[in-house]
C-alpha cells in the first residue's frame, strides 16, 4: 500500500507514478468500491436509541417499524486490500 504522504505528493504535484504504485493505487480502488458497493448490515435508529448490525433480511422483516419509527443509515465492509 502507498503511504498517505506519497499519495499526496504524487496528488499536489502531479509526479511521476511507477508502474508499482499504479497496481497499488488500482488494488486499492478497487477493494473499496467492493466494500461500499452494497451495505453489509443496517443501524436502525430510533427514539430508544441505535441499533447496529441488521442484516438485509432482516431489515425487511422489521420494515414497518423503520418505516414508522425509526431511520436506518447502511453499514459498510472494511476493505480487504490485496497485497
């Protein structure tokens, strides 16, 4: 993985990327728009408080209580960055 300072010198200065970094940057890209490509659970959020780790399945089993009550925001995978 690149470092946060060489991203943002390869970003401010517009510099010459190695055909590593470019893998490393593509690796990288694309394990997160894996991981945000579809919520791996809900937070049901209500008067009582927050509630995390709803799968789909069940989000929709309780949707007339989300829909009534409660607001829901979708929780996301960590992405796996390949080496």
């Amino acid at each position: 993985m690149i470092s946060d300072e060489r991203l943002e010198v390869i970003a401010k200065y517009d510099t010459f990327v190695s055909l590593g970094e470019t893998e490393a940057m593509a690796k990288e890209i694309q394990a997160y728009r894996k991981a945000f490509s579809e919520p791996a659970g809900w937070l049901l959020i209500g008067e009582e408080g927050a509630y995390p780790g709803f799968t789909e399945r069940e989000l929709i089993k309780d949707l007339f209580m989300v829909i009534e009550r409660n607001s829901h925001e979708p929780l996301y995978r960590k992405p796996t960055i390949p080496e």
